[in-house]
C-alpha cells in the first residue's frame, strides 16, 4: 500500500512519485491550500493539496487528527523560507495527487504533544500514547538494546534456552504469582521470579553458556523501576570466576552504549566493596556523580554529654554520620524542616546541624541548636575531618547504623537533586564483597542478602555455619548513576555447602528436600563451577532513554497497583471457571 515511510523521505527523492501511509498528526487550511503532517512510526511527512485537483482537496478538507490515510504525490523541494530543520523531512514536501481514508477516528482522548497528561489516561487508551514519538523512540531503542545484547551473547557462545513459565513456588524473596492446576486440584503452578534454578540445572546439563532474555513475575510492591512482570537479560556460565564474568559483563557493557547509544564506557569499570559503599554513601546502589559522602564522627561522639550522640556512638550497631553541604548555608528554616520530614520516613527521629557561617572564627563562627551539648575539642575534630568552610552546612545522623545509613544516603540524593550537584552522564559502579547473610530481627534469624545459591567466599562450610555474620559472598552488583542494573554471584555448587547454607537459614534436611530436593539431587550428579548474573532490560532502557520510570519503555504496563487499565485486569472468573478449577472465593464478583 505504500512505497516508503513518512519519515524517510528527503532531497534524494524530489521529482519521484510516492505512496505514504499513516496517521493524520495535523491538518492547516492556509488561504485554500490544505497541509497534513502526515505520522507513522519513522517520523513526519508534510503533504500539500490545492484546489487544482478538486477531489482529492475536498477528501483532505475532510479528514481530522488521527484519521489512517493513504496518500499518493510527488515529492518536491519546500518553497524558501518554510523549511523546518527540526524535520529529518524538513527540506521537502509532497504535492498531493490523491487521498484515500483507509479509517475515521474518533476525537483523541488527549493531544499527542501534550506532555502534561495524567498516567491513568495514557495506560487507559496506551495504543494512542504509543503514537507518540517520543514514545515511539523509545521503544525502537528497547528493540536496539535487546538486538545488540542478543549479538553480543551469540557472538561469545552463549545459548538461547527457554526456562519454563509455569514452574514452583520457591523462596525468592518476594510473593509469587500462582496459577492453579486443573489437572491436579488443590495444586498450584507459580509464575518464575527468576529462571535462577532452571539455569543452574542448565549448568549441569552442560550447556556451558546460557542466556535469555526472559519475563520474569514478582507480587511485590511497586515503585517506578519496578512492575509486577518485567524482563530481564539472565546469563549463566560454567569454569568462569566472577572476575572473568564481571570482564566480561564490562565489554558487553561498552559494546551496548557504543553501538545504541555513541557513548564511550571506560574499562575497566570500577570496584567498591559494599562496607565502602555503605559507610560512604549510606547505600549499596551509590549514584557516584552525587560528590556528597558520609563521614564517620562516631568516635568523636562517645564520650560526649548530648546521648542523642554518645549513646548511638557506644551502641554495636550504632552510628555517628555527618553529611557536609557546601555552600548549604543558605538553606532556609522551611527548608531544613523539609528535609527533616524526608529522613523521618526512614527511620530518624530527627535531623541535626551546624551551620558555618565563618569558618575561620571557629567556634563563634558557627550556628547551630546542638553546639550547647558539644565541647570545643569535639567541634574542631568534626570541622577538620568533614572538610566544612564557610557558608557550608554539616548534617549529622545518629541511630542504629540501618537507619542512619538509610536516611542520610536518601538525603545525600534529594539535596544533589535540589541542587543540581551530579557531575558528568554515566558512572558505573561494581559493588562486590557483599555479606553472605543479614539477621532478621523481627523472625530472630538469618536471611540471605542475595538468595541461598549464592557462593561464600570461605570454601569450608564449618566456617560459614560459625561465622554467619562475619561471612562475604561472592556476589556483584553492577549500579549506574545510582540504579542496580544487574546483580548476580558465583553459585554454590558442592551439595555440603549447598546444605550448610540452606540450614543457616532456618531450613531442614526435610524442608530442603521438599522445596529444593531436584537441586540437590542434581549437585550430586557432577555440577560445574558456575555463576551468572541478571540485567534489568527495562532498567538498563530506562536509562539510556531518559526517562523516569520504567512504565515508558514497556509496550504495555501495568499501574503502581499492579492493574491494566487497558484491559480491566485482573478480573473476576466465571463461576465455571472457579469449579474447574476448584475454587471458592471469599469475595463475590462486583457484579453480583
């Protein structure tokens, strides 16, 4: 029906005859001439009819926004001084010989340039928002990624192997999404957190080199970097340590930005341990173009009068932190109050500081509501180790070290985005040494900070049952701009281990057998070395596109509720449905 894209058309074509297709973007009546924009997903085209050719100008007087057309003309230079250099098209338009509405449209439910529409009404009628060209850009660079990650991994003897979709449950951290068996009533199948399992065993057929770019399911929270289902490159390999696999992960790394992107990744990427990453940034996701950091005062603090300091000071799991902000002393009270509610959320009972007007005057030089409980010697050490000089402000945390951390890594981020502090595009990160474990205080146990496949660095199980606490894994997390794209491990894969860490955390012989017993059966069997990792595709796109959150790089997704508002689901089942299934629901249908 057409002979090229709309957004193809340049210089190279003047004087030849074309068809388009598309949308109608706009359509200008200027003085008898009809202008229509016409839209597909490669751009804009500018088509002209006049009166000369009365039926096809009284079919273009006819159409409106968003109407599906053909059009057949000749392509022409555009006259001077009406030439758009925003336009890969701008240079040309098409004299339009004939029209044909291919299909009518209603009024649409919001202009395609309004950027101000609110999120229930774009995932409401999303085959219009997907018109968009800025949505439409986005999900060409999805499909650009995904091609040049797929190119990589063949190009390194990987292999594409599908993971089943209907699986069972498993620990993962999060709830899992079940599906219930009409074949076998009361029983349920459960939608993959992850293929983690299924790409071990894979290891253990060997296969050597996996990978997949495969969907993945969490009943979990929402944020705007995460959705109910989401994809993920998962890659796994045998006879690699994770050195070999971090080198390997940077190269392909490079290769994505350069080819999508034009962006040059500086190898080798580098390394922090997740301690440094924790005292220095409060977190282990740190967006390194934020230069704010967390100075430890706790020494300083111990034997000080003001307990808010000495007592979390002296405390095993405490922390004294401070947080200098230069030229911060300038914020207003409302200001600083703002902040203080922001640290609350996470645990804070409140949010110290010292301002510095002159710094040079020392202690007279300073203003602050705490410097009454604080001896001189005290103050000194702080100003000299935080770095303070006038018209900075200092922020102290003082907590258990989860809640300082927590709350002035949150407040390192609000105030370098307030401020406009990130320095530079792209900062990678890989974080490593990770805790094997971390105790629940709430459940009196111990919880693996990863998942109970991961690998401890001590090869010796007897140590990892005496030492829980003191244990590392041999995991790594690969963050940009503050944001975990991937994270992954070396796998345990010696069945004594493999028992020695699933009894840590609280899980028997018997429970092991029921839950995992085809795994450790399988690590009987001959299991290689092995270890992988997982890349957040919608993440890794969300990023590189600019955008804010990972709703506008998926086709499809769903709201922070977990509902399609597309599609009304989820929805209720039919009566029928529930007695094949053998279901009984507490809650009847809205309809009933």
């Amino acid at each position: 029906m057409r002979s090229h894209y709309c957004g193809h058309i340049n210089t190279s074509f003047i004087d030849h005859e074309i068809s388009l297709c598309g949308w109608v973007h706009r359509r200008r009546d200027h003085g008898g001439v009809i202008f229509i924009d016409l839209r597909d997903r490669e751009g804009l085209a500018q088509i002209v009819f006049d009166p000369d050719r009365a039926e096809p100008f009284a079919i273009a007087d006819s159409v409106r926004n968003e109407f599906v057309i053909r059009i057949t003309g000749k392509v022409r230079h555009r006259p001077e001084g009406t030439v758009n250099p925003d336009l890969s098209t701008g240079d040309v338009e098409v004299l339009g010989y004939s029209i044909e509405i291919l299909n009518r449209a209603n009024t649409p439910p919001f202009q395609l340039d309004d950027e101000h529409v609110h999120d229930d009404i774009r995932l409401r009628y999303r085959y219009v928002d997907l018109r968009r060209p800025a949505m439409q850009a986005n999900i060409k660079l999805r499909h650009r990624v995904v091609k040049t990650l797929r190119n990589f991994m063949d190009e390194h003897g990987f292999l594409d192997i599908e993971t089943p979709m209907l699986t069972r449950a498993t620990p993962e951290g999060a709830r899992d999404y079940l599906v219930p068996s009409r074949t076998h009533p009361g029983e349920f199948f459960a939608l993959p957190q992850s293929p983690q399992l299924f790409k071990q065993l894979l290891m253990m057929s060997g296969m050597d080199r996996y990978y997949q770019i495969v969907r993945c399911f969490r009943d979990e929270d929402l944020r705007a970097d995460r959705q109910p289902e989401f994809t993920q490159l998962d890659i796994e390999t045998s006879f690699m340590d994770e050195n070999g696999i971090m080198e390997l992960m940077e190269n392909m790394m490079r290769d994505l930005f350069k080819q999508v992107l034009n962006v040059e990744v500086t190898l080798p990427i580098q390394r922090m341990t997740y301690h440094e990453a924790m005292d220095r940034f409060g977190n282990d996701r740190p967006d390194l173009r934020n230069p704010l950091e967390l100075v430890e005062v706790s020494d300083l603090m111990k034997d000080v009068e003001f307990k808010v300091f000495s007592g979390p000071a002296n405390m095993e799991d405490g922390r004294v932190a401070a947080l200098r902000l230069p030229n911060g002393g300038n914020l207003t009270r409302k200001e600083i109050d703002d902040y203080t509610k922001l640290v609350s959320q996470f645990g804070a009972r409140g949010l110290a500081y010292i301002k510095v007007n002159d710094a040079a005057a020392g202690r007279d030089g300073l203003q602050s509501p705490i410097l009454k409980f604080l001896p001189d010697a005290t103050v000194s050490a702080i100003m000299e180790r935080t770095g303070a000089q006038t018209g900075d402000l200092v922020f102290f945390g003082a907590d258990k070290a989860r809640v300082v951390n927590d709350s002035l890594g949150h407040l390192r981020n609000q105030l370098a985005a307030d401020r406009n502090l990130l320095e530079g595009d792209w900062r990678f990160v890989w974080i490593v040494d990770f805790p094997m474990f971390e105790f629940n205080e709430d459940e009196n146990r111990w919880d693996p900070l990863h998942h109970p496949f991961t690998a401890p660095q001590s090869p010796d199980p007897e140590d990892l049952i005496k030492n829980p606490g003191e244990a590392l894994s041999r995991a790594y997390d690969l963050v940009l701009n503050g944001i975990e794209l991937g994270g992954g491990s070396i796998r345990i894969h010696r069945p004594d281990m493999q028992k020695a860490a699933l009894k840590l955390l609280g899980i028997d012989e018997a429970s092991a057998q029921e839950k995992f017993g085809f795994l450790i059966t399988a690590l009987d069997y001959g299991c290689p070395p092995h270890g992988g990792i997982a890349f957040g595709l919608d993440r890794t796109v969300m990023l590189m596109s600019g955008s804010e959150s990972i709703r506008d790089v998926i086709a499809f997704p769903k709201t922070q509720t977990a509902s399609c508002l597309l599609t009304s689901a989820p929805s209720p089942a039919s009566h029928k449905q529930l007695r094949e299934l053998g279901i009984k629901t507490t809650k009847s249908n809205k309809s009933e």
